[in-house]
C-alpha cells in the first residue's frame, strides 16, 4: 500500500478524533472520500455541510455524526476551542500550515474560525510557536507510531499469509512428491515386468528360429544332396546317349557312303551299258566324282524328296 495514501488516512483519523468523531466509525473508504472531497482538516469538517458531505458520497449515518458535531470542536494536540481560535489570530499562512495541509475548503475554514474566535483569543492567553511546534510534534509522533504499527500489522498478516500459503504449497509439492514416487514405482515394476515378459518371448522365438533353422538344414542338405544324385545320373544318361548317337552317326555315315558309292558303281554300269561308246564314261569320270559333296547333296535329296514326290 502506498505510504501516502496511509500518512492521509491517519492525518484524516487525528482530524476526526479532534473534531469529536467516533474514528472506529469510519472505513478506509470513508476516509478517502473525505480527503478526496477536501474534508482533510479540523476546519474543514467544521464548515462541511449536509449538502457537502453526501455530495462526497458518505453513508447518511456518517453525515448525521458529523454534523451533528459542529461547534465541539476538541483539538487533538491539547490546545481546545481556545487554541484554535488563538491559532486563527496568527497569520494566515501559518495558521494553513499549522491546521491542515490540504487546499480548498480547509483554508477558508481556518479564516473563519479564527476570525469567529477572535473575541475568545482576546480573553485568553496568545498561543506561542513553541507551543504549535509541540503539538505538530505530537501530532507527527502519533501518526508515525499509527503508520509505523499499521506497516507492522500489515507486514505481520503478510507474513502470516505468505508462510501459511508457501507451507501450504510445500504440503502440496510433498504430496505430489509421494504420488509421483509411487507412480514411479509402479511405472518401474510394470516396465520391468512387461521387459522380461519381452525377453521371455524372444527368447522362445529365438529357440524357435534355431530349430526350424536345424529342420530347414537338414532338409536342404537333403533336398541338395538328391538333386545332385539326381543330376548325376542324368549326366550318366546324357553320356551314354551321346555315346549311342555317335554310334549311331558312325554307322550312318558307313551306310549312306556305302549306299552311294554303290549307287554310283550301279549309275556308271548303267551308263557304260546305255553308251557302248563310252562317251559317258568320258563325260562323267567317276575318278573325278566329288564324293563329300554327293554325299551332302544326297543327303538334301533325301530330306527332300518326301515333301516334293510321293514314292509308291
């Protein structure tokens, strides 16, 4: 809170006592409405009206109180009606400072008491600076003991509240703590439960694999190993295949050259028995028969002959 706004309030509280006012009555609302509305002084509460002070906003029960108080004015600093008055007699500017702080109705108020009063402070002895200064002396001693145990209370209730309230979230963290330790447990055994359930299952799977993978082995091993039987007794086949087809091309090479060769002693006798000149003997030496070449050409002939003639 602001220091100044308290130093008012409580100026406004020793206004009020010395005006005569029931100070418990009043809220801090209530005051900062009258300082506000410039009734910060005993003179100035002095001159207020009806009119003035529930323009300020104050509850009619706080109107009435004061107003009803007009005239009783008791000093706070001990002086009285007779020191007020006798400080209306001293000049305007101190009575100001001497009274109250605060421009506006306050210093009008000042003048018209201690013009009002100035009979009185005839009959009465002259009130002297050494005087005022003690009793703004008082008045400053009061307000600084009021201010200095207000800040103490407030400070005391802050304290109250601020350890209250960290004390409270201590509470609060600890038993978050305590949650979150045993969150952190069962967190721990599920884990490791669920880790080595894990392990378990990979461990079976692990034997699993090792087996099938013995079974797949032992089955390719076997799968291979006939595979090449297999295949060596076809290679076996094959070679004794071939060996047959060479045989086979031997014997028909024999008898096809065998075959033509006869057939050309046949064709020469033939034709020498067809030409007693013997002109075809000259015309067709057999000397000079290309036998590789007839045998190819026989061999074309013979693979050609049934797509071309029909032989009955």
């Amino acid at each position: 809170m602001d220091a100044n706004l308290l130093q008012q309030r409580e100026q406004l509280r020793t206004a009020l006592s010395a005006y005569g006012a029931d100070v418990k009555r009043f809220q801090d609302i209530d005051l900062d409405k009258l300082w506000n509305s410039r009734y910060c002084s005993v003179d100035a509460l002095q001159e207020a009206t009806r009119e003035g002070l529930t323009a300020a906003e104050l509850p009619p029960g706080l109107v009435d109180h004061i107003s009803v108080r007009k005239g009783r004015v008791t000093s706070a600093t001990g002086l009285g009606t007779e020191g007020a008055a006798a400080a209306g007699s001293l000049p305007a500017t101190a009575g100001n400072n001497a009274i109250s702080s605060a421009p506006g109705p306050a210093h009008q108020g000042g003048q018209q008491v201690g013009a009002s009063a100035a009979p009185i402070a005839d009959a009465q002895p002259p009130v002297t600076m050494a005087a005022l200064m003690e009793a703004m002396e008082r008045q400053a001693a009061t307000m600084t003991t009021t201010v200095k145990e207000a800040l103490e209370g407030q400070a005391a209730t802050m304290t109250t509240t601020v350890k209250e309230a960290l004390e409270g979230q201590a509470a609060t963290l600890e038993r978050q703590a305590a949650t979150l330790e045993r969150q952190a447990a069962t967190m721990t055994t599920t884990v490791k439960e669920a880790l080595e359930g894990q392990a378990a299952t990979l461990e079976r799977q692990a034997a699993t694999l090792e087996r099938q993978a013995a079974t797949m082995t032992t089955t390719v091993k076997e799968a291979l190993e006939g595979q090449a039987a297999t295949l060596e007794r076809q290679a076996a086949t094959l070679e004794r295949q071939a060996a047959t087809l060479e045989r086979q091309a031997a014997t028909m090479t024999t008898t096809v050259k065998e075959a033509l060769e006869g057939q050309a002693a046949t064709l020469e006798a033939t034709l020498k028995g067809a030409l007693p000149d013997n002109r075809a003997a000259r015309r067709f030496p057999v000397s000079t028969v290309d036998w590789n070449q007839l045998e190819r050409d026989w061999a074309v002939y013979l693979t050609e002959v049934p797509t071309k003639t029909k032989v009955s």
